[in-house]
C-alpha cells in the first residue's frame, strides 16, 4: 500500500489543488505510519488507533496528532475511491481533543513597529531587505497564505491599480487589494532587480540567494528574522500577519464576508476563527447596529 502514496500525492497537488507545502506535509505523515506497522496491514481502526496512541504517548502534540488522522483519512479515501480497499479505517476513528485557542495576533503599535524597523539592522538597503519589507508589507496588507507569497509571479501584482491577483487553495483565483505602503516596498524591489517595466511577469517575485523562488521555508524565516529583532516571540509567523490583517479589517469596521472573500475561505466560519473580537467590541457594535439597544430619546 505504501506504493500508493506518490499517485496519492499526485492526486491531491493535480485534483484538489494542495500546495507543495502540504504536500510535503502529507509525505511525512504517511511516511511515519508505514514506519509504525512494521508489516502489519493498515486495514482496521484498531490499528490507526494503535498508531495514535503510539504518537501521543511520544510526546506529539493532540493538534499534530489530529492532523496526522487527518492525513491518514484523505489517504485511505483515496484509496477507497480508487476501489484498492474496501472501507476507510480512518474514518471511524475520533479525533483527540485539542483545546482551542485563539491565534496570535498582533497590535496595531506592533504591526507598524514590525514593518518599520524591516531592514533597519543592515541600513534599509540592499535587494534582500527590499525583498523582506516587501514580503512583510504584502503580507500584512492583504493577508496572504505563505503558499500565496510563494507562488506570486512578477506579473502577479498590478501596480498601476493596486491589487494581486492570487492563486489560493483548490486552484481558487482571486483578486486582492495592496496598500499604498506594500505598493512602494514591491516598486523598490522591483526596480532594485530592474523589472518595474514587467518584462518578465512569468519570473518569480520573491527569490533566495540563489536566484531561485524563494520557499515557504524561506519566507517563514525571513518573518520570524524580523519578529525576533523585534523580541516579538518565536511564535510569530506569516500566519501571524494573516491573522492580524483580518483583525484589524474588523475592528476598523470591515464586513466579516468581505474579509472572508479577501482572505479566500469558502466558510464564514473559518473566517470567524481568523478575527478576534473583545466584548468591548461586541458591545460597540450591538449598540450602533440593534434598533432597542438605545432608550429613545425624548
């Protein structure tokens, strides 16, 4: 069964669109679970059971472990699909419980903090800090997935009408508005790489120091480079920066279906799950929204 995991791959990147990073992320997961059998046939809930028992007793976090069932479940459905077995094990198997918390996030003070202070260590100059503030800016400014700022070709970004265009989860296009703050950061960088004239849009936009597209990793460290310079915690991320783009969308009164179109969830209640609102909040917008939240005034 473990030759199956390559047409697998193959299905998920082609049919359901899964970014490399995902990807790679499957890979691993399955890859430890062939490691755990041994020889056993993976044809039982027992034996998914044993295999997350196992994982938890290691010491995997319940969050990583409900992933890895995750990734067991596509699997064998695919395979179940494809008629090679005859039900899902992992189907009837309960996820642990993971408690939930709410995602980072940062301040107004902090995001502008960040954003400022981006290349400030080596002068403000030079094409990769050019390249990270424009990183930083666009990922604040339209709260892009790291798959997103990855795939992102020259071509992607208008800059004469201020938008992205952007290709998110299952090969979904959507269309993004950029600030004026990440239009100068791209411009700059550009022109730094001589290509504000978009000669070459199929080129990709963020590169390593090879010249080659820089990876989800690379993007991960540049952001986490910059928030340990600016001792904002080693959990800060470029989800971080989603995050915080669609919290401060809501609280400076933005629609929450407009944010989840920007943000290009297919369920509002993912996005709810990205905004983060105090009771403070809540009570401001009760009182200006609800017709008999105010005594009538004489």
């Amino acid at each position: 069964m473990i030759e199956r995991v390559d047409e697998f791959l193959r299905y998920m990147r082609v049919q359901r669109g899964a970014s490399e990073h995902t990807l790679r992320a499957y890979g691993k997961d399955l890859e430890r679970y062939f490691d755990f059998l041994e020889g056993d046939e993976p044809d039982s809930p027992a034996v998914v059971r044993a295999y997350l028992a196992q994982e938890l007793a290691g010491g995997a976090a319940r969050s990583t472990v409900s992933r890895r069932l995750a990734t067991l479940r596509s699997f064998f459905s695919f395979l179940h699909k494809e008629g090679i077995i005859k039900a899902n094990p992992a189907k009837l198997v309960a996820s642990p419980k993971v408690p939930k918390r709410l995602p980072r996030f940062l301040s107004i003070d902090e995001a502008f903090d960040l954003l400022s202070k981006v290349g400030a260590k080596e002068g403000g100059t030079g094409r990769f800090s050019q390249r990270d503030r424009a990183i930083l800016e666009l990922a604040y400014s339209s709260g892009l997935r790291v798959s997103e700022l990855e795939g992102l070709n020259v071509g992607s970004v208008d800059i004469q009408e201020g938008r992205v265009r952007v290709m998110g989860k299952g090969n979904k296009e959507r269309i993004v508005p950029v600030g004026s703050k990440a239009l100068d950061a791209l411009k700059e960088y550009l022109e730094g790489r001589g290509l504000l004239d978009f000669g070459d849009k199929d080129k990709p936009m963020f590169l390593n120091r090879n010249g080659g597209r820089l990876s989800d990793r690379g993007i991960r460290r540049v952001v986490k480079k910059y928030a340990a310079l600016m001792s904002l915690g080693p959990d800060v991320t470029p989800h971080t920066l989603r995050h915080t783009f669609a919290t401060h969308l809501l609280h400076g009164g933005a629609d929450l279906r407009v944010i989840q179109e920007l943000l290009g969830h297919a369920s509002l209640s993912t996005t709810q799950k990205y905004t983060h609102l105090d009771i403070a909040k809540l009570m401001e917008v009760y009182d200006k929204a609800h017709p008999l939240s105010r005594e009538d005034e004489d």
